[in-house]
C-alpha cells in the first residue's frame, strides 16, 4: 500500500511539474509572440508619428496603434516588468522589449502634446521612466532612429536626412525609414527625392495607405495634380473613410477644373466628419465656379467663423482675411507656425505682411532668411530676399539673388520682381537701369497683365520717368490692343453661317 502511494505522489509531483513546466513555455511562446508583434507594429507607429507634420487624424491613428501595444505590457504600473509578456522572455529579448517600448512611448507622448491630448502630461511622465531605464547605443538602429526623430521633432529635416539615410543603408527593407526619408524630403520641398522614397514604401508595402498618401500630398505640392488625384484615390480605395484623402483629392481636381468632382470629394469629407475648417473656403470657390453663388457665400462665411485646429486651416483664412485684416491674418499666420515652425507658406506671407503692409523690411528679411535656409534656394524665395536687399541698400547680396532666378526658367512674376530689384539698385549703380528696363520689357513680354502693375509699383519708381519705360509701356499696350483686335475678329469669323 505504501508502494502504491509513494508511486501516487511521483506521478502526482510529476504532472503538476509538467504543468508548470508546460505554463511557462506556454507564457514563454505567447511573450515571443507579443513581441514579435510590437517588432511589426514598430515600422507603422514610426510611420505615422515619427514626422512632426501630418494630418491630425493621421497622428490619433498612430496613437490609437501605440495604445494598443503600451497597454497589453500595463507600463503605467511602476513593476510593469512583473507582467509575464515581460518577465518570461530572455534577458536579451527583455532588452529588446524595453527598447521597443520606451520607443513606442516617446512617439505617443510627443504626438499626444502636439494634439493636446488631456493624457499627454501622464503619458510624457511614463516615456521619461522607460526611456531612462533603456541604455541606447546611439549606433544601434534604435539609437539612430531616436536620433532621427528628435531632428523630425525640432523640425530639423536637414539633419535627419543623413541619419534616416544610415538606418535605410543598415537596412533597406525597413518601410518606415523610406517613408519618413520622403517625409522629411518633402518637407524641404526636395520632391523629386521624395516620390522616389515613397514609390519604393508603395512597392514594399502594398498594403499600406500611407506610401500613397504622401506621395499624393507631395505631388500636390509639386502641382503634379493628375498624380496627386490618383494616389489619393488609391487611399479611398482601401480607406474609404478617410477624410484628408477627399480633401486633397478636391484640391487635386479643383486645379485641373473638374469643380463637381472636387465638390463631391469636400461633401464627402464633411459627411466622414472633417474637422479642417479650410474645407469651407475650398468648397465655396468650387461652389462658386460653378455659379452656385448662395452656397459659396454660406460656406464662405463658415471659413470664417469657425476656429481652425490645424496648419493648413489657419494658413487658409489668413489668406482670406488678409485682403482686409492684416492683423488678423497675421495672427493666424503666426498660429500656423505654432503647430509647423518651417511652413513655407505661412512664412511667406508673415514677410509679405512685414515688409508690404507694415513696412518692416529687416524683420522681414530675417523670416525670408529662414525661409531660404530651411526649403533651399528656390526662385520665389530668392526673388523675394533679393527686394527687401536691395531696398535696404544691399546691393551686393541683393544682386546674388536676382541673378540665381535669372540663371532659370523665371515666371512673369519673377522677372517682374527682378526689374524691381534693378531699379532699386539703379540709384547707386547707374548701368542696372538697362537691366531693370530689359527684364521688365521681358516680363510684360511674358504676362501683359504686369504692364498695369509696373504704372504704380513703388520699386520701379527710379526707372518710370525715364523715356524706355515710357516706350515699353507704349509698345505693350499696343500689343495689348492688337490682341483684342485679333481676339475680336476671331470670334466674328468663328460664328456659324446663317444664310
């Protein structure tokens, strides 16, 4: 009997060790697989929070991926590290846990103070406690990748460009690397770079909306509009609620004149719940293009009323009421670059309001400085710094300028602005007369419309009493009445015939 129970307690100990053993490899198997999950979920969360300048809705979706991967390992808790998806895992697998989630944490909690998330005080608290509990090798992809979302927090395009390009040589099939290597080129207005970057994202992740959405908006940018259209159709074919694709489509559509396209895309983001007040202003001018005077006016008067909640919005109605409120379109200026520090249209007009309504041509040249600083040296930029150099006396530089936009396919507006400059410079360097005459007779050549504006433009004073600026003016409003002539007799001969 004895035997018999002593054999009893051997199979007994021994099925309650299996069990135990069996527990823990269970524990085990689902910590790895926990994991793996956070390593899969890493590319995202980096791609929709890593870049500073992205669609509110976008940020709320990559918070809400975030959550979902903080809150299974409980890290409000102090001894988080108790939780088995933590405590089962090797040390070594316990390090890359720790590094994943620290990681995970930070980008939350700078995204949820960029929103004003009534968590982001707690959630920025708990970032701290794991970031300092985690030794980075600032050579390790995560000690890369925390460098380069700093730089892409600050702004600082420029110098996450060269640590996004070391993580993308590391390894190049990492998606969120190509991605936010476009979004931080884009962002500098390097958009060739970027569609490259973001077509490489589309091809290795198919699956993904996001390679599609950036492309579109940088095309936008670019005035690609058919392009744009067409990825951000791809984005509602796989999202079809999502708001900023319908939006930007309708941008999209509304340059090429498809005004009912463009009119559908805003009703629908209204209907999905837009919350970017722009909307209005964009629907009442498709509205209006197509004679629907009433609705445009409505929504007109909507746009200005309503209080924004992001860049592009605040950028929109200063626009608007810059026609008749400076002040107050400089106030939403200003808010725009509250939220984006390198927006190169909210900058552009707080120098245009600086330097053209409030006359303050050094504090204007120091945004138009910044401005060329952090987009590079494109010609609207340059053209604009080189006005405000030369009528501060600045001869030298301000000819540097205008010369680099006469060295490339200049626009009518941009020769306009060069005259400008010549005529300005022309009072303490007397040849520069015979450039400014010559450029401006090449841009009302290019865009008789500049003739009314060259009449009265205070820069071109130095130059409007001489005789070839009275020529130039002769010979292009007798271009301009040779065009109406012409114009006229041709719709005479185009009517049909009526015997």
């Amino acid at each position: 009997m004895a035997s018999v129970l002593s054999v009893s307690a051997v199979v007994i100990a021994f099925l309650i060790g299996f069990v135990i053993v069996r527990g823990r490899r269970i524990e085990q198997q689902e910590a790895i697989a926990a994991l793996q999950d956070v390593e899969r979920a890493l590319p995202e969360i980096r791609s929709l929070l890593a870049i500073p300048i992205v669609d509110s809705s976008t940020v709320q979706a990559g918070i809400a991926k975030a959550n979902h991967i903080v809150n299974a390992y409980s890290i409000a808790s102090p001894d988080w590290k108790s939780n088995s998806l933590h405590a089962s895992l090797s040390d070594s697998n316990q390090l890359v846990l720790s590094r994943c989630l620290a990681e995970v944490s930070n980008l939350s909690a700078t995204a949820k103070q960029r929103l004003g998330a009534p968590d982001a005080i707690e959630a920025a608290t708990i970032a701290k406690r794991l970031n300092e509990g985690v030794l980075l090798d600032e050579h390790s992809r995560h000690g890369l990748f925390h460098k380069a979302a700093e730089h892409l927090r600050h702004f600082e395009f420029e110098k996450a460009i060269p640590v996004l390009e070391e993580l993308r040589s590391a390894d190049p099939y990492d998606t969120s690397t190509w991605l936010l290597l476009g979004n931080a080129n884009a962002a500098i207005s390097r958009h060739s770079v970027a569609e490259h970057c973001y077509t490489v994202c589309i091809e290795m992740w198919p699956d993904s909306y996001l390679g599609h959405f950036y492309r579109g908006l940088s095309q936008l940018d670019a005035k690609q509009f058919e392009d744009a259209a067409a990825d951000f159709g791809a984005v509602l074919d796989t999202k079809p609620n999502f708001v900023p694709a319908y939006i930007n489509r309708g941008i999209a559509l509304q340059q090429m004149n498809q005004f009912d396209g463009a009119i559908a895309d805003f009703d629908a983001a209204i209907a999905h719940g837009a919350t970017q007040t722009r909307i209005y202003f964009l629907r009442s001018q498709a509205r209006a293009s197509v004679g629907d005077k009433e609705g445009a006016e409505a929504d007109y008067q909507r746009g200005v009323q309503e209080t924004p909640t992001d860049e592009k919005s605040w950028i929109r109605r200063g626009l608007e009421l810059l026609k008749t409120d400076p002040a107050a379109a400089m106030s939403d200026f200003q808010s725009a670059l509250g939220l984006n520090p390198t927006s190169r249209v909210a900058l552009r007009n707080v120098a245009h309001i600086l330097s053209e309504v409030q006359h303050r041509n050094e504090d204007a040249l120091a945004v138009l400085d910044k401005l060329v600083n952090l987009h590079g040296r494109q010609p609207d930029d340059l053209v604009s710094r080189a006005v405000l150099l030369a009528r501060l006396g600045r001869r030298g530089d301000a000819v540097l300028d205008a010369h680099a936009v006469l060295g490339g396919e200049a626009s009518a507006k941009q020769l306009f602005q060069v005259a400008c400059v010549y005529s300005l410079t022309s009072q303490a360097s007397a040849p520069d007369v015979d450039v400014a005459l010559s450029v401006l007779d090449q841009a009302i050549g290019k865009d008789i419309r500049w003739m009314t504006t060259a009449l009265s433009d205070e820069d071109l004073g130095p130059i409007r009493e001489s005789a070839d600026f009275r020529r130039i003016m002769v010979s292009a409003k007798q271009r301009w009445e040779r065009g109406q002539r012409a114009k006229k007799a041709l719709n005479k001969t185009s009517k049909p015939y009526e015997p």
